[in-house]
C-alpha cells in the first residue's frame, strides 16, 4: 500500500450504499483503512467477519469489533446482525462481507478516502475493476476513469 501520509486534502468521506435483500459484497479487507459502517434504515445488515492470517487468508481466531462503541469479541466467521441505527467499526485487515436481509438496506460508511488501487484486497473476488468492453462512452467517471479520459495523475 501506499504511503498515506503525503496524502493531501480531506482524508476521510461518507458513501452511502444500498444492498439489495441477499446481494452479497464479497469477502474483503482494506490494508489501511478503518470504516464505521452504519445500518441507516430498511432490512437488517448483516456481516461475516474473519481476521486475516499473515499469509492473507482466513484466519481462525476470535475477532475483536465495536458494535455502537462496545467491544465485543466473537469466533471467527461470526455473522453479525445490524438493525437500521445500529453500527460497527471495522479495523484494518479485517475480511467482511456483508448483506442485507429483510428488505434492502441504507448502509452508510465513514471512513478514510476508498484507494481501490492499493487498499483493497478481495479473497476470491476478480478485482474491483472487471474488464469492460467499451462501446460507449462514459456517462459517469469511476475513480479510476480519471487519469485515461480528464488527463494527469493520480494523487
């Protein structure tokens, strides 16, 4: 990953997301970046979660999380149920994968700036950027859009 700290600007953001009634985002953790992920509304959120052994696989020992500021130690691959107001802090290197149940859910994150560049890492997923064919041009920029259709560099 890369060095955050020459990183200018805000640092952190807020995304909303919206997960569809068991459409699972698959397992992940983020290098360097720490999220509180909040269940703003609808169904239920919920979470599986594994610490990441050295070798970047799943690790089988007990995970440590805050749910709405309370420490809570569970066994790895634990799924945690969030209700709309409740919320969870995730740490680095910490795989989750999430969805919802009950209806969809508003999900909102707080976190540092998302680097899909250096920060992610997927256990069985292809990548964040699966190859597209283009026959259009964009409509939207993604992050990664930037450099080949505005110009300049990343940073």
């Amino acid at each position: 990953p890369e060095n955050w700290s020459r990183r200018r600007g805000k640092l952190y953001a807020e995304k909303l997301l919206v997960a569809e009634e068991n459409q699972v985002t698959p397992m992940h953790f983020h290098w360097i970046k720490m999220e509180d992920i909040i269940n703003r509304s609808g169904g239920t959120l919920v979470i599986r979660l594994y610490n990441a052994s050295p070798e970047d696989g799943l690790d089988d020992t007990p995970v440590v999380v805050s749910t709405d500021g309370v420490s809570r130690s569970l066994p790895a691959g634990a799924v945690l149920r969030l209700e709309p107001g409740q919320s969870i802090t995730l740490p680095p290197r910490l795989y989750h994968s999430f969805w919802a149940e009950g209806g969809r859910a508003l999900i909102g994150e707080v976190s540092l700036v998302n680097d899909d560049y250096s920060d992610n890492r997927f256990l069985d997923a292809p990548g964040r950027f699966p190859q597209i064919e283009e026959d259009e041009p964009p409509f939207y920029l993604l992050s990664n859009d930037y450099e080949r259709f505005v110009g300049g560099t990343r940073g």
